[in-house]
C-alpha cells in the first residue's frame, strides 16, 4: 500500500514540476503578482491545475506520513 502511494507521489510531483514550469512563463511584476492583463484563460488554467496538483499531493503526503 505505501509502496503505490509513494509511486503515486512520484507522478504528482513529476506532473507539479511540468505544470509549474508553465505556470511560471507568465509575466509578473516586481512584487511578484501577476499582472491583470496577464491573466488570460491559459493562466487560470495554468494556476488551477497548479494548486490543484500541490493540495494532491499535499494531501498525499499527509497519508504517508500517517502510515510511518
């Protein structure tokens, strides 16, 4: 059982990594925000899937670490 969820992680993280990278191609400003005409429907897209594949695997590494 632990073994799958740890191989499950290790796909989560490999697809956060991929989703990340084009997250991170859109503008930001100095502060670090996006700026309002950079968030186009690609954006949110990138975003959601984003926060999405990070509370996954946040969730995910909760039940490992239970399992110790």
């Amino acid at each position: 059982m632990k073994a799958v969820l740890i191989a499950t992680r290790d796909q989560i993280e490999a697809e956060l990594k991929e989703a990340t990278a084009i997250y991170r191609t859109f503008p930001k400003m100095t502060n670090g925000l996006t700026p309002d005409d950079a968030k186009t429907p690609e954006w949110f897209d990138a975003k959601s899937k984003v926060d999405r594949l990070f509370s996954a695997l946040r969730d995910l590494n909760s039940k490992i670490v239970r399992m110790k």
